[in-house]
C-alpha cells in the first residue's frame, strides 16, 4: 500500500447488504486497511439512515480516510449520505465509476448494492476505489470547490 492509500476504512450495511459486508471487510484488511465496522451486525432489519449517519460521521470528522456503505441498492444510502455536509458519495457498480469518481469528483463515500452486484464485481469496484487517487487538475480542483461551496451554503442554512 501506498503512502496516500486511505487505511482506515469505515463500513456499514444494512440488513440487505449484510451477507456482502464480510466479504468486504476481509478483502479490505487484506489489503492492509483498518476496517472499522459500525453496523449492521446481523440480518435483523436496520434502517439505512441511521448506519449511514454513524459511517459518513466516522468519515468527517477524520476518524476515517473513506467510507463504505453497502445496502440492497446503495441508493438510499446515497441519497442518505449526501444529506451529510462534507461528503461525497456515489453508487458504484462499474469499475470505471468507483475509481473515477474518487479521481474526479474526490468522493470520499463508495455505496454498493448488494443485490445489484456479487462477491467478484463487490471486490473489484472496492479494489478501485481504494487504490484510486484525487486527480488534482484545475478544472477537478474548481469543481470539488464548489461542491464544498454548496456544503457551506446548506450548513448556512440557504
């Protein structure tokens, strides 16, 4: 792992995305990362705001370098984490967008669906948003600037 790889990963699930969520965990301790696991902890229903909330604040407030979430779709998880000021999530269930979105937009939270994706793909989009970087261009750097910009403006209340 590199020097700027994120090693403390924090990972939460819901009931659907349970089952997927071990599998994470391990292939991301096997690429060396600190998993810190904020629920579910079983297949008994959960509702995904409350796990998304204790994932995205482990992730703003530095506790942890990325988040992962992983629920039956991952879009009420993202829809849910984007409601956090200071987070960029995005559903990943390609490669090309779970290291593209880190690479251009700086997303800082990967949700997947367990019941869109399997094990094979699940450990492929992970690979890629780990291993992905922020590509510090003028034109990436402007556009995350004035997604905070937006953050500022909701934390305002405008």
């Amino acid at each position: 792992m590199s020097a700027s790889t994120p090693t403390r990963i924090v990972i939460g699930s819901d009931h659907a995305g349970f089952p997927l969520k071990g599998r994470v965990i391990a292939l991301l301790e096997r690429l060396g990362c600190t998993v810190i696991d904020v629920g579910s902890y079983d297949e008994r229903p959960v509702d995904f705001p409350d796990i998304t909330g204790n994932v995205c604040r482990h992730v703003v407030d530095g506790r942890a370098d990325r988040g992962m979430l992983v629920c039956g779709t991952g879009v009420g998880a993202s829809i849910a984490a984007n409601k956090v000021v200071g987070i960029r999530a995005a559903v990943c269930h390609d490669v090309h967008s779970a290291h593209q979105s880190v690479e251009h937009d700086d997303v800082n939270v990967m949700c997947i669906g367990a019941q869109i994706v399997g094990p094979w793909l699940a450990e492929d989009l992970v690979n890629a948003f780990i291993a992905a970087r922020f590509d510090a261009t003028e034109d990436h750097v402007r556009r995350v600037a004035k997604l905070h910009d937006m953050d500022k403006a909701r934390a305002a209340g405008a």
